[in-house]
C-alpha cells in the first residue's frame, strides 16, 4: 500500500491511501535507483492524472463554453445576412 499526497491550492496537501497491485510494482522497480525515486515518480503521476481529470470537469461544467465559442456570441448576424454581398458593398456610400 502507498500513500499519495495530492496538491491543492495554497500548497495545502491531502493524504489518501490507494492500494496498488504488488506485481505490477515489482514489475517496474528495477526501473528505479531506490524506493525514494519510485514514490516520487508514482506521486507525479498521481499528480498529472488528477490535474487532468479535474481539467476535464471544469470544460464540462454546463454552461462553461471555450473562450472562442463564448466569442462567437457576442456578435451574431441575421441568418440571411450575406457576407459576401456586404464585403463587396463596404466601401461603397
């Protein structure tokens, strides 16, 4: 069993421990120098897997719209307006 130590704003940590299958660590220690390095590496991908996920949640809020879709809104033409038509009569009074 390990424990992992996940960052939360203002340098804060929470402490849960996670149950990881014992062949699959042995599996990949020969990969590190020392129990130390091991931690720190599983630490890390704990820490990149929980920033995305929580990336992901934020985008998928309802309502939460990208900045270029939210840009789109803010001036919007009439559904028979004609781009074309309107460039090649712009400079023309």
């Amino acid at each position: 069993m390990f424990i992992f130590a996940g960052e939360i704003k203002h340098n804060t940590m929470c402490t849960y421990n996670i149950s990881v299958n014992d062949s699959v660590i042995e599996s990949i220690r020969p990969a590190f120098p020392d129990e130390k390095a091991l931690e720190q590496w599983l630490q890390r991908q704990m820490d990149m897997i929980l920033i995305e996920f929580a990336a992901k949640q934020k985008a998928s809020v309802v309502g939460e719209l990208p900045l270029s879709q939210r840009l789109r809104g803010i001036a919007t033409a009439p559904n028979d307006f004609d781009y074309k038509e309107e460039l090649e009569n712009r400079y023309e009074a």
